[in-house]
C-alpha cells in the first residue's frame, strides 16, 4: 500500500514538473480551479460521511449563496468578500429547514428515494430562482479580481488562490472539528454509528441537522467567492453537484486528503485541455471519464475481494 | 371480473385515442401528442424502476436519438421513417456500451452518471460542430408526413403503443420476476440465480432504446434540433414527476399521471413561461415524502378499505 502510494505521488509530481516546464500557467490554473472543486466538494463529502445522504441539491446551494450575495451587495453596496458571512448564514439557514422539513423524513427511505427527494429539491430551488429573478446572467465586477503577478515573462491571474486557500482551510478546520471538538466528535460517531451515538446520549438527529447546516454554510460561503471571479444564472449549481459527487466517490467516504488530491487531477487535466484551441470545448467532459474509471476500478476490486 | 373491466377500458381507450383525430381540431392534437410523449417517457423511466435503478438520464437519450434520427436524414440520406427506429437502435447501442460500464456498480453511481448523460452528450454535439451542426443544431427539409396534423398524431400514438407494450412485456414475463427479485434484495436474488447485470442490462437498453425512438418521433415531427431543445431538463422532469405522481412500478400509474400532469402541464407552461419547472420539483418532493406510492397506492388503499367494509 505504502509503495503504492509513493509511486503514485511520485507519478504526479513528475507530471507537475514536466507540465510546469512546457506550461507553467496551465498548472497555476489547474491548481486555482482544483480548489474551487474541492472547497465545494469537501462539504459534499461531510454529508454523505455524516448524514449518509448524497445530496443532489448541494451545487443549487452554493448557487443560491451566490444569488443572496449578489443582492446583498448590490443593495447596500458591500464587498462579496464581507457579504460572504450572510450569505453562508442564509443556506445555513435554509439548510437547517431543508433537513428539518425533507431530509429529515426521508433519512429511513430507501436510498432511491432519498436521490429523488434531493433531485427535486435542486429542481425546487434552480427554478424557484429563475422565476424571482429569470435566468438572466449577473455579475459583479470587482477590481482586485483581476490582480496579476508577473515573473519573468510569466503572467497570471493570482485572485483565484482564495479557493485554494478556503480548500486548504475547509480540510484543515473540518480536520480540527471532527477531531478536537466536542461536537465534532459526536458528529464522526454519529457517523460510524448512529445507533451507538444514539445509546451513548447524543442526539443523532440533531447532531444531522447541524452537520447538514454547516455544510450549506461552507457550500454557501464558496457561492459568494464564486461571484466574485464568475457570473452567475439558476442553472450555475448543477455541474458541481456532479463534479463534487466524482471527487468524493474517487476519495472514498471520509477522506479528505482524497478529495484534495482527486481535485488536483480533476482541476489540472481540464486545464490542459483548456490551453488548446482544439480541445478546449472537451474540458467538461473530464469528470465523467475520471467517474467511469472510478466505476470501473471498485467493480474490479469488488470482483477480487 | 375486475380483468375484464380492464380490459374493456382498455379498448375502449384504445379506439378512443385512435379516431381521435376525427373529433378534435389541430391544437388539441398537439396538446395530445405532448401528453403521449410525456406519458411513454414517465412509462419507460419507470419500467427501469422495477429493478430499483433510478435513471436522470431520460432527456439525455431522448436527445441522443432526435440528433441520431436527424443525423441519419441529413448525412446518411435516410429516409424520415427509416431514422426513426435508426434512432432507437442506435440509442440501444449506446445504452449498452455505458451499461456495460456502469451497471456493475449500480444504485447511486448509476443514478448519477446517467444524471450527467444529457450534460454529456449535448457537450459532445457542441463539439462535433462539422458534424452535428454545434450550439445552432440543424433543420430537416421537411417534417415527415408533410406536418399532417392527424398523421403526426398516429405517429407519436404509435411511439407510445411501443412503450406501453414493452411495459406490458416487462409486467407479464420472466423479466418481471427478475427485476421485482433484484429491487427487493439483490443478494437473495443472486442467490436464487438470477444473472443481476445481464437483466439490468436488458432493461436499461430497451428503455433507452424507446427513449431514443420518442426522440426520433419528437424530432421528425418538428423538423429541427438543437442542443438547447433536445436535452431540455423538461424531458427527464417532467416524466419522473408523472410517474411519481401517478404511481411507480406499474404501467397504469404512468398513464394516470400523464392525463392529469401532461394536461396540467400545457396549462402552467402559458401561465408561467419561465420556471414552470419548479412545479414538477415540488411535486416530486411532496410525492416522495408523503405519498410514495402515488395516486395509484393512494386509490388501492381506499378501494382496498372499502372492501374490507363491505365484507
């Protein structure tokens, strides 16, 4: 395991390097986007490790963040970066009642019908935006999004690192919550073992409601840095549901170095693809080859064990 | 007596649907055929249900099959009605090459690759521009049957009478037990030998295969197809809501779902242009949370009541 593992990261980091010589800014870009993807996705894999719940409507979170942020400071004209608390304690809000209300009841349900229930949700919230505010683009234009740095002859955009930063800080505060705190400790067994949190005094359903509200929060403070680089539109959600689902189902439940690391590849190939005229509009596509291999990989491993 | 009372209605409903173009104008012909297609979309999605595999990817290959019909008009000089069930093998093809896939790892992966299916194939039409015609799509010369109202009408009760009838064979046959076995329990299914992949396999390539055939109708029937039109969230929306709503695992949920929604759907989409969508959404939640077994579930119960009254 441990010599597969070194190979592996000896593997990626001779790929670094060799795409760091022929392109330097497909790497710095392919590490920014790399960290959108997993601040988006570590949420996402909170959910489903804690609440066993995957949660088709987690992309329609972060968009509705982003459409709370929009609005928020284009009325009191406030910065994205400060109207990112709000924002988080709007979906953290909706994320309480959305549990409370559907989750909740559905926690006993076969797993397909918790799908479809999370599936309707995200229908629920892209089309109830665009019927308030149609599916017109906004966008905010900001002046430090454009930032750059030069080295050498070497220019890029730095504005995007924030994601890196919010990933790196996502993984190691939800690191220190599950491990350190009280509530987070609670949360991890309940986790392992409802039943057995249940027999040892916490309140499982409450402990999901929380662990669900936080989730939403992260997801809905990663919408507000979403705005801030992208426009936005009611259907801007849905391919990182998708995209936040591969990076988990890759890690595996509960790893979220994995998440980290199934970004990285995630984040850099479409980069790749992104740097050539001819392949560029196949960047998208990335995610469902990586979800197939994944696919492939456990039913192989399956068949062995 | 209740099979013959079914039976009766049924062919009743029967030569209703077909002399219906001898009563009713252009409009309500129209609004029939939307019914029907919605009606034989919810029909297949839910023949795939039996066997407890969600599919999201309905509108996915719907779409595939109206650009394989299409395509095969425009590039291979087919003729409009031989593009038709061009369509529905090509998507059965399809269908077999990704569930060969992915079908070994089944319930949520499953669901979510197919949820990515229409986001798939509209990013490879985009890409193929030479080929398929890109983000603009393509125009037919003309619409088969010369736009008849009646004859386009036929043509989409002919698409539904192929669903249905598959939904039949699906109820009475070996199929059935098969995939009622592997819903319940996959392993005592395993156990009893049941071939689990190969019987998913099956379904989900005939299903898609009628889905494609749906899309090659639709498609035929309009005369042009884009991205945008095609792989509208619509057609994966709207028939899961009429399943739900009606009542899964069986054909006549489907059917009683499409009369009330389909019709209710024509209404809302004047009413409400933009985001009428986000009716089916709450439907779907309302459903699942409180009555999952559909109107259907909802009306045995009572008759069931009724009777045990009687006794």
């Amino acid at each position: 395991m441990t010599l597969k593992s070194r190979t592996a990261i000896i593997l990626s980091l001779a790929a670094a390097v060799l795409i760091i010589l022929w392109k330097p800014t497909v790497l710095i870009y392919g590490v920014q986007q790399a960290g959108l993807y997993a601040a988006i996705a570590i949420p996402m894999g909170l959910v489903l490790g804690i609440v066993h719940i995957v949660n088709l409507a987690h992309g329609e979170f972060m968009m509705v963040a982003a459409y709370a942020t929009y609005f928020a400071c284009k009325a009191t004209g406030m910065d994205p970066l400060v109207a990112l608390i709000p924002s988080a304690a709007v979906t953290a809000v909706l994320g309480w009642i959305v549990y409370r209300l559907t989750i909740r009841r559905a926690l006993k349900a076969p797993e397909l019908n918790q799908l479809i229930l999370t599936f309707g949700l995200g229908i629920a919230l892209s089309q109830g935006i665009n019927i308030l505010f149609t599916s017109q683009t906004r966008k905010i234009s900001l002046d430090y999004v454009s930032a750059s740095l030069d080295i050498g002859d070497l220019t890029f955009g730095v504005w995007s690192f924030i994601f890196v930063v919010f990933a790196a800080m996502y993984a190691y505060g939800l690191k220190f919550f599950l491990t350190r705190t009280t509530a987070g400790k609670a949360a991890l067994a309940v986790g392992q073992n409802p039943k057995g949190a249940a027999i040892v005094g916490i309140d499982v359903d409450r402990t999901y409601g929380i662990v669900f509200a936080i989730a939403m929060a992260l997801v809905g403070a990663m919408g507000a840095l979403f705005l801030t680089r992208s426009a936005i539109f009611p259907m801007v959600g849905a391919p990182f549901t998708m995209k936040s689902f591969c990076l988990v189902a890759m890690a595996g439940i509960g790893n979220i170095p994995g998440i980290l690391a199934a970004s990285l590849l995630l984040g850099v190939s479409e980069s790749i693809l992104r740097a050539f005229r001819e392949t560029r509009g196949w960047a998208d596509i990335v995610f469902f080859v990586l979800i197939i291999a994944v696919i492939l990989g456990r039913s192989i491993k399956r068949r062995k064990s | 007596m209740n099979k013959n009372l079914s039976r009766l209605i049924t062919l009743v409903a029967a030569i209703l649907a077909i002399f219906l173009p001898s009563f009713v104008g252009a409009y309500p012909l129209q609004v029939a055929r939307n019914v029907m297609l919605y009606m034989a979309l919810a029909v297949t999605w839910d023949m795939l249900l039996r066997s407890g595999q969600i599919s999201f990817g309905i509108a996915g290959l719907f779409g595939l099959g109206a650009y394989a019909s299409v395509l095969g008009v425009l590039r291979a000089g087919m003729p409009a009605w031989v593009s038709i069930p061009f369509a529905a093998i090509f998507c059965g093809l399809a269908a077999l090459g990704i569930g060969f896939l992915i079908l070994r790892l089944r319930s949520t992966y499953f669901s979510i690759v197919t949820l990515a299916l229409a986001e798939i194939f509209r990013i490879i039409i985009h890409n193929l521009h030479d080929f398929t015609g890109g983000p603009e799509g393509v125009v037919l010369k003309d619409v088969i049957f010369g736009g008849a109202a009646d004859k386009l009408y036929w043509l989409t009760l002919g698409g539904l009478a192929v669903s249905l009838g598959a939904s039949y064979w699906f109820e009475k046959s070996r199929i059935h037990f098969a995939l009622t076995a592997i819903r319940n329990n996959e392993t005592s299914a395993k156990s009893s030998g049941v071939n689990i992949f190969s019987w998913l396999l099956v379904a989900f390539v005939v299903t898609s295969a009628i889905q494609g055939l749906l899309g090659g109708i639709f498609v035929q029937s309009y005369g042009f197809a884009t991205p945008e039109s095609v792989f509208d969230a619509n057609f994966t929306l709207l028939p899961l809501a009429i399943a739900l709503l009606g009542g899964i695992h069986s054909t006549v949920g489907p059917v009683l779902g499409a009369l009330l929604l389909g019709l209710a759907a024509e209404w809302l989409k004047l009413q409400l242009p933009y985001g009428h969508l986000v009716v089916y959404g709450i439907i779907i939640i309302v459903v699942i949370l409180f009555m999952p077994q559909g109107l259907l579930g909802i009306a045995r119960k009572t008759f069931r009541a009724a009777d045990r009254r009687k006794a």
